[in-house]
C-alpha cells in the first residue's frame, strides 16, 4: 500500500471520541480527525457550510474525505453539499439513528413517540447543551412547554460508564421522565469508517 493514502474525517465533536477510538481500534495511522462544535445543533442550517468548508480546504490534501454527521436537523442540505463533492457520511437522521442503529431506533420511536435521547457527548454537557441552552435553569416554569409531550428518556450509551449512567438517570429525574439505557457501542460508524479507509487504501494500491 501506498504509505500517503489518507483518509480525512470531519466529525461532529458530539461524536469525535468515537471517531478517535475507531480510528486507535484499527490501527488508522493514515487517518485525520477535523471536529466541528457541536454547539452548531443549536443553529444547524450553519453546519452545511461548515462542513463545506472544511472539505474545501482539504480536497487536495487527502484521498478520502468523510463526514461524521447525520442530517442533523439540516433538512437534506448537508446532502446537496456533500453530493456537489463526492463525499459520503454516517447513515441517518443524526446519530441517534447511526448509534442506535436505523431499525433500533425506528423501533424505539414507535414505541414510544415522546422519548428523548442521550448519548454519552448528552449526558456529559446536558446542563449546558439542554438546560441551559433552553434557559431551563433561570426558567423552569418552562419544562411542561419544553418537555410536556415526552414520557421518557433513553440513554444510548456508548460506553460502559456507571458514571454516566448516574448522569442520565439524574437528567431524566430533572426533565420528569422516565429512563431507559441502551448500550449501542459505536454503532454503525466502525463499518462506514473502515468502507471510507478501504477506498482510500484502494487508492494507494492504484497509484
């Protein structure tokens, strides 16, 4: 194989950890990492051009550029950026579908319509990314607005962590939900991940 074959990952910092311990678990020495704020889901009619901006920057530096996002709120305009460059991503809504796994939580959804989810980025920022985003800490008259069509909450746990799943469990107490846990692991991000380092080590092999 050809040594310079590179892989470029632009990730979602709410998913960056699992991209990194991917990368480690396969021994991708080829492989980089570019996060974007996960702040973004806030405003995620930004994050199309963020991206596109990231991939522009690299495209002549890497044989393979992958993105490490769902749609993510950006209602199919990531695609139409990511179609206009050749670049693939994670399957899925966002990552609950990609972690989950799109049948999981398709199951889960009618299941249950009213469910809320954390992943393990979540649940360590919760009180910033959801309560105080939602400004639920200097308003929590606001909760029933907020959160009064939801019955539950399900932790999509990434790891194995009695830390973070005491972290989840409070969560749920303060939005008054019922919790669940679901350990997923990484998901569906190892297989997209290792098809984008096998095209580009295909690439080397090519040269």
């Amino acid at each position: 194989m050809d040594k310079t074959a590179s892989v470029l990952v632009i990730t979602c910092a709410a998913v960056a950890r699992e991209v990194n311990a991917i990368k480690k678990l396969g021994q991708w020495s080829q492989m980089d990492l570019q996060s974007i704020t996960a702040d973004l889901h806030v405003t995620p009619e930004k994050i199309p051009q963020a991206v596109a901006e990231k991939i522009d920057a690299a495209v002549d530096t890497y044989d393979q550029i992958f993105v490490a996002y769902g749609d993510c709120g950006t209602s199919g305009e990531l695609d139409k950026v990511l179609e206009a460059r050749g670049v693939s991503r994670l399957p899925g809504a966002h990552c609950y579908d990609f972690l989950a796994g799109e049948e999981t939580y398709a199951r889960l959804q009618d299941e249950e319509p009213g469910t809320f989810y954390l992943t393990d980025f979540l649940a360590q920022h919760f009180q910033r990314l959801v309560i105080g985003t939602l400004a639920l800490d200097k308003h929590p008259e606001l909760l029933p607005m907020y959160f009064g069509n939801y019955t539950r909450l399900v932790y999509l746990a990434q790891t194995d962590s009695d830390q973070l799943n005491e972290v989840a469990r409070l969560a749920a107490a303060q939005l008054g939900l019922r919790y669940e846990r679901l350990f997923t692991g990484t998901g569906a991000m190892l297989p997209a991940l290792d098809a984008s380092m096998q095209k580009a080590m295909q690439i080397g092999l090519d040269r």
